[in-house]
C-alpha cells in the first residue's frame, strides 16, 4: 500500500479554502481515480510541535493506492483536471510525497 501525500506549507498570509478542498477538490480526485483510490482523507493543520506555534502546513491531503504503479495508472489521464482545480482552494505550491505504508 502507498499513500500520496500532498502538503500546502504555512508560508505566512496564504489562504487556503478548506470546505471546497474537502467537499470537492478531494472527492473529485476520488471519483476521478475510481476504484484505484482506496481511501482519502484531508487535514488542516492546528499547531506545530510547541504549544501555540504556527503548524508548519496549512493543510495536507492523503490518498491510499495499492503501489505506486496503481497510483500513476489513475491519475496520470486525470492530472490536468485535478492540479487545474487548485486555483478554485489555494494559490500554495503543493509539496508531494509518495511513501510505502509499513504499518
């Protein structure tokens, strides 16, 4: 199993449109990914490690794919739709992990 992990840093005075990213943009990555994508999730972030301090990402969204060939499979015809709807949540640069889930 991998998960793709996509980061908006907390660069200071980015705005971020969490309803549309978790009632839209991620669904329709879903949807578009079809039965590849084995689950998603969308996280917005509170606070970094210290008591009071800036998280260091806005926010990070998360889809769950049996290998990484499962995942370029599913999105590769789909990326221009989907890294097109950015603009409609965010004008942050994403950062994108792919890691082995090992538990």
């Amino acid at each position: 199993m991998v998960k793709v992990s996509v980061f908006y840093p907390s660069d200071g005075g980015e705005t971020f449109d969490m309803e549309y990213y978790r009632t839209k943009h991620m669904p329709m990555v879903q949807r578009l990914c079809g039965s590849a994508c084995k689950g998603i999730a969308a996280e917005g972030g509170i606070s970094g490690g210290a008591p009071g301090s800036k998280p260091p990402f806005t926010a990070a969204g998360h889809l769950l794919f049996d290998s990484a060939e499962a995942f370029a499979a599913a999105f590769t015809p789909h990326a221009d739709e989907i890294m097109g709807d950015i603009p409609n949540y965010t004008k942050i640069q994403p950062i994108i992990q792919i890691a082995e889930v090992t538990l």
